[in-house]
C-alpha cells in the first residue's frame, strides 16, 4: 500500500511578493507558445518568455522571443531576439536587442532590429547586419530576406555596402 506523508497547510506559494506585484499589475502570459502551418505548408513556432497584449495606443509585445520556421521544404530559419513587438493592423513584428538568425545551410547574422511580415514569410533590417557563413564573413548596411516566388526557397538580399570575406575551403 501506498500512504501519503500528509498535507502541510501552512506551506506558502514559492513566489516573491515583487514578483507578484508585478503578475498582478499588468496583463501578460509567462511561457507563451504559438505554432500554426502556412498555406504553403511550413512551420511556425513562436515562443517567449512573456508577452503582454497591446491596446489601441501600444501594440502587443513580448520578451525573448525564440521563433522556428521550417519550410515544407525541410530548409530551417532560426530567429532569436531580446523583444518583439507586434502590430497586426500593419501586418508587422519587430524584433529588436540582440537579434540572432540562423538558417539550416550554415549562415549565422546578427543585427539590432528586424522587421518581420505576419502574413507571409519575408522581413528585412533597416540597418547593419554581420555575419558568417560558410563561405566566409560578412557585413551589409541592409537585409532582405523572402521567397521571390510564392512557396520558393527563401532568397537572402544584402544591401547598402555589401563586405564579405570569402574564406576558400581548402
């Protein structure tokens, strides 16, 4: 048979009282996850560590936010970043802090903000990407990335002062 210890009634919930303040005051969801498919057959999977809904004067945001595309295709996109913040009317996320991409071909780029489409696959960065890639190192004053055709591969465009450094294999 098996017997339980017993119920200790006195025992508290393992929360600070900041930290409850701060659950209490506004409105947000600890631990949100988002997945949906595409038209096309790809998908999405948004996380975050807390997200808060917006209003009509400021638009929902969240804060480090994972987010995993996978194409029908089977090629992966990878975005990380330390806030987002979304605004459906404008169709728009954007990522902002340190903002990670990483894609299933070997390419790793880091930039401050990137804007993101909500209905479709595409997004772009209104200012400096670097990054390696296997072919070597690079540096752009812009990014677009998108499928030029409907469900296509994606198309990675870098603009405004391209650099790169093509590292050989040997």
């Amino acid at each position: 048979f098996l017997l339980s210890r017993g119920i200790n009634l006195e025992a508290t919930i393992p929360f600070a009282e900041s930290d409850i303040a701060d659950r209490t005051r506004d409105q947000q969801i600890t631990g949100p996850v988002f997945s949906g498919t595409t038209p096309g057959g790809d998908e999405i999977i948004v996380t975050a560590a807390r997200a808060r809904p917006g209003n009509d004067d400021t638009p929902a945001s969240a804060s480090t936010v994972s987010a995993r595309l996978t194409r029908a295709s089977g090629a992966r996109l990878t975005l990380d970043a330390d806030t987002a913040r979304l605004a459906p009317a404008g169709d728009m996320a954007t990522f902002t802090g340190d903002v990670r991409i990483g894609t299933s071909t070997g390419i790793a780029l880091r930039t401050e903000v990137l804007n993101a489409a909500l209905s479709g696959i595409s997004g772009n960065t209104p200012g400096a990407v670097t990054g390696t890639a296997p072919f070597g190192e690079l540096e752009a004053g812009q990014m677009e990335f998108g499928a030029k055709n409907g469900d296509g591969p994606l198309h990675i465009l870098f603009k405004r002062g391209v650099k790169l450094v093509y590292t050989p294999k040997t």
